[in-house]
C-alpha cells in the first residue's frame, strides 16, 4: 500500500472543476487524514439553525453567526465541536489537532471549556473518504491543498470564506478567487 502523507489541519478548496453539489466552492478543514481514510468540515456552510435550539449550554459559547454549520454530507444527525484554543494547554474536553485547531467534545459540561475557548463551531455531519479516496480526488483536481489558519474555523464571513482562502495564496491560485459563479455568463 503506498504510504499516505498526512494532511491533517490543512484545507481542501473545492476547485471550480469539482462537480459533486455537496462541495460546491467548498473549503474543508480536515480534521483526520491517514491510510485509513480522511474526515473533515465544510468551513463554509452555515445552516438557519442556532446552536441554543440543538444544543443547550453551548450557544452562547459559539462564535457569530452562532448557527449550526452543515460539515457534509455523512451523518448529519450528529455534532461535531471544532475550536481554536491559544496557548500551549488545552483544557479538559478538547483534543489538539493542529496547531491551536482542536475537537471539542460537546457530552463536556460547556463551562469546562467556556474560559478557554477562542471561538467554537459546532458542526452537524462531516465529509469523509475512504482509503485512497481522496488520494484518488487530488490526482483528478478536485481540490486545491492549502495552509490553514486558526481564524478560517471562525470566519466572521462564511460565504466569503472560499475566496478568502484563495486570495491569500501567493501563486497563481490567488487568481482562481475571482473564478465567476456561473462562467457561461462572462
């Protein structure tokens, strides 16, 4: 089996290729990433759903807009906590997945983590791929590979957040941000 070399705590960026309507000008943080398979979180995919209305104790430490966001595609009944926590420690009820980015686990009673938090994001579902799945979507040009930053996980704009992550690239993927919604119109 060819050795997988992990991408965690890095972002996938839809291309404008990429034809599957769940991933749409996607930006996806993964949180796993290994032989076994990979998961993330669609970053930009906010829901009308207040997290106070699914999940008591944890709205008011949810960072604006303070909505569920859909993470994709796979169990969408489920929740998945992301947050950014400075500092060298984390405290009880979060595990560390990249850099200041980590998982928070929301059956915790919230103010463990209320001091903590830098800013939380709850999640409903998740993007998952099977072994060489993904491997397999790179090689086709589905996704662009790029840094992560701890604000992406709480961008005050969401909606904006694909063109976002492009402009700031310093190479010729910066160009694709200005990529149109709809091409047949140019």
């Amino acid at each position: 089996m060819t050795e997988v070399s992990s991408l965690t705590g890095r972002l996938l960026v839809a291309t404008p290729a990429l034809s599957d309507p769940n991933f749409d000008r996607a930006v996806v943080l993964l949180l796993d990433h290994d032989e076994e398979g990979s998961l993330g979180v669609v970053l930009n995919r906010p829901t009308p759903v207040d997290v106070a209305d699914i999940l008591e104790g944890w709205g008011d430490l949810a960072g604006a807009p303070g909505v569920v966001f859909q993470g994709g595609p796979v169990s969408l009944d489920s929740a998945l906590g992301v947050a950014v926590i400075p500092g060298e420690e984390g405290p009880l009820g979060w595990r560390r997945v990249h850099g200041a980015i980590g998982l928070v686990d929301l059956e915790a009673p919230p103010e463990l983590l209320a001091s903590a938090l830098g800013s939380l994001r709850i999640f409903a579902g998740y993007a998952g791929w099977g072994p060489g799945q993904l491997e397999d979507e790179l090689v086709e040009g589905a996704w662009y590979v790029v840094e992560s930053e701890p604000g992406d996980v709480s961008s005050p704009d969401p909606e904006q957040l694909w063109r976002a992550v492009l402009r700031r690239q310093r190479s010729e993927l910066a160009m694709v941000a200005t990529y149109p919604d709809d091409p047949s119109l140019n």
